[in-house]
C-alpha cells in the first residue's frame, strides 16, 4: 500500500462542529501493482511497487467530528488494517481494494459492488440523480437559489434550515416550494431544533409537501427523532449515524431516510450493508459525501449506482473545492450524474493518479 497525503482548498470555508475548515486534507491510498493482487496480501510491506502503476485506487479523507482525525488516520493506514474505529482510513483501503478488484475482473465498480453486495446485480443504474443543496439566506435568496436549481436540470433540491427563527425559515421553505412547484424539496436541520420547533417545523413542511426533513432533532436524540415520525413529512437522519450505527438508528425506528457517508460509515461494502439494513427496514437511503476528492466522490457515486431504485443522493459536491486530485469524469449534468465506463472507478480517466 503507496499513501500520498493531499490537501484541497475549499471553494469556500466550511463550518463543522469543530470550526470552520479551508481545505479537505487525507490521503490518496494505492494498492498493488502491475499485474499485482489488488492489495490483498501485501499490506505493511515494502511491496516494491513504486515502480509502476497501482491496480486499485481509494481516497482517506477524514473530517474530524465524523470520523477520525487526520494523524488517526495516518497511523491506522500505516498499521495496514483500519477498523470501525477509524472509518476513513478503513474507507481509503476498501475503496483501493474494491477498484483493484473490479479493475482485474474488467467491470465498473458499481458492478462489481452489486455482485458482491447484499443488492441484485440488475437494480444497477447507469446515472444516479443528485440533489441541489441551497444554503442558509432570505426567502428571496432561497427562492433564487431553488429557481436556479431547477433550471440547471435537478428535480430535487435540499434547502438548508435552522439557522434562523422558526418562523423566518418557514417563510423560506414556503419560497422554495412557491419557486419549485414540482421539486422534490428536503430540509436539513443539522440538528439545530427542540423538540417544539421541529414538530412545528414539521408540520409546515408537510403542508408544503416537502419529501423529508434532515435531523430535526440532535444526533443523539434517537427516541425523540422516533416520535417525530408520521407527521406527513419523512424524518431522515445524519448526523446520527456518525455516533450510531445504521442498525441502531433502524431499531430505534428513527428514521425514514438514512443520509449514508461511505467516509463516515468505512467504506463502499459497509455503506452497501448499512443501504440494505434501510430497505429492509422499510426506509431509504440516500448517499452523499463527506466533500471528498473525486477518488471518493466517484467510490459514492458507484455505491450509490449499485442501490436499486435510490433516491436523489448529496454527491454534487465537487464543485465546492477549489481543486481536486484529478479530471472530475462523472460531472453533473441535468440532475444527474452518469457512472464512468470501463472497468474500475473511472474506466481509464484517472489513469494518471494510478
Ligand atoms: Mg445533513
């Protein structure tokens, strides 16, 4: 395994828990080499492959406050076997390793993913729909932003809540479905409402027939999260489930929609797994990045392809760096994003990082 620490400039600061970030740090991870065995067996060896190509290709990108930090990171790939404890470091080597396999088996990831998942090989789709995500601002702004959405091609469109008074952002969720009449439309909380705003909040986007609501209550509130459901409105969980594990939050019954990170969660078989637990369930999932390289943003993209019938997933995120490990070859288009040809993550479009 060949580690390349990279730093990305954000197109514009990001606000987490832990503060506002510039840029997205980690570490592209390579496995095997010409002809080699896709990473299986040479982990912690000096494996000599620095003299050609890598087979598989996977992305670490740890962001602090969901998974581990950058130097936990560091050091569980360099121990060679990453666990739960550890998810983007985990996330880095499965990634490698499932593009080597896909790579030497001649079919895209996705592909490769369904066979070997717990979905059928033919629920795999060719281009996954992805969600617009409007920011916090005035009703005005908010309908603006949810117009241009719109014309750029997305029928779904994500606006971000809980930032102002209850009642300004109601004003806002009734912009955006004044200015999107036929949009699937969700909101997103962050956690930043008692139990009374969200119930209240709730209610107003059901009125306004919004498809769900992203956890309305704090990421630990699973019970309360559980007595917010059947108001009309889906109740979708994230942040949830950086604390908690997808089986968890279904036992709980917290959730409609769970918001799946293969960054977060360790990786594209763990984010496959935690995808069918939700179906079984009864819920959906929904797939979006943690604002990783286009290493990981594509390892989303195939997840996402290889879960039947997926709804709208958080994967147009690319445009919020300012650069980027390599050519971005499944831009969004129309709403969409279509899964690369050729075997592996990108078919030959990445074959220089390799
Ligand atoms: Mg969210």
């Amino acid at each position: 395994m060949r580690l390349e620490r990279f730093s990305l400039r954000l197109a514009d600061p990001l606000e987490t828990a832990n503060g506002p970030i510039e840029a997205r740090e980690g570490f592209l991870v390579r496995v095997g080499g010409p002809g080699g065995d896709g990473g299986r067996a040479e982990d912690g060896d000096e494996d000599g492959n620095g003299d050609g190509p890598a087979s598989g290709l996977g992305e670490a990108t740890p962001l602090p406050g969901w998974t581990e930090s950058l130097d936990d990171c560091r050091a569980a790939l360099d121990g060679g076997n990453p666990d739960a404890t550890t998810p983007a470091a985990r996330h880095g080597v499965s990634l490698a390793r499932a593009d080597a396999d896909a790579r030497r088996a001649g079919e895209r990831l996705c592909d490769r993913l369904a066979a070997e998942g717990p979905f059928d090989s033919d629920g795999v789709t060719d281009a996954v729909p992805v969600n617009a995500t409007v920011g916090d601002g005035t009703s005005e702004e908010t309908a603006d932003a949810v117009r241009d959405a719109v014309d750029e091609g997305f029928d779904a469109v994500k606006v971000k809540v809980g930032a102002r008074e209850a009642a300004a952002d109601r004003e806002r969720l009734r912009a955006a479905r004044d200015a999107a009449p036929d949009a699937e439309l969700r909101a997103d909380a962050n956690g930043a409402w008692d139990r009374e705003t969200a119930e209240e909040m709730l209610d107003a986007a059901a009125d306004l027939g919004f498809a769900y609501v992203e956890q309305p209550l704090s990421a630990e509130n699973l019970s309360g999260l559980a007595s917010l459901r059947g108001r009309g409105v889906g109740v979708g969980v994230d942040e949830s489930l950086a604390s908690h594990s997808a089986r968890e939050v279904l036992a709980a019954d917290a959730a409609d929609v769970l918001v799946l990170k293969p960054m977060a969660l360790g990786g594209p078989d763990r984010t496959l797994d935690a995808a069918r637990a939700a179906r079984d369930a009864g819920a959906d999932a929904v797939v979006t990045t943690t604002i990783d390289g286009v290493v990981a943003r594509l390892g989303a993209l195939h997840v996402a392809a290889a879960v039947p019938d997926v709804r709208a997933c958080g994967l147009a995120t690319g445009s919020l760096l300012a650069e980027d490990l390599g050519p971005d070859p499944a831009p969004v288009r129309d709403g969409e994003m279509t899964v690369p040809e050729g075997p592996g993550l990108a078919g030959g479009a990445l074959d220089s990082l390799y």
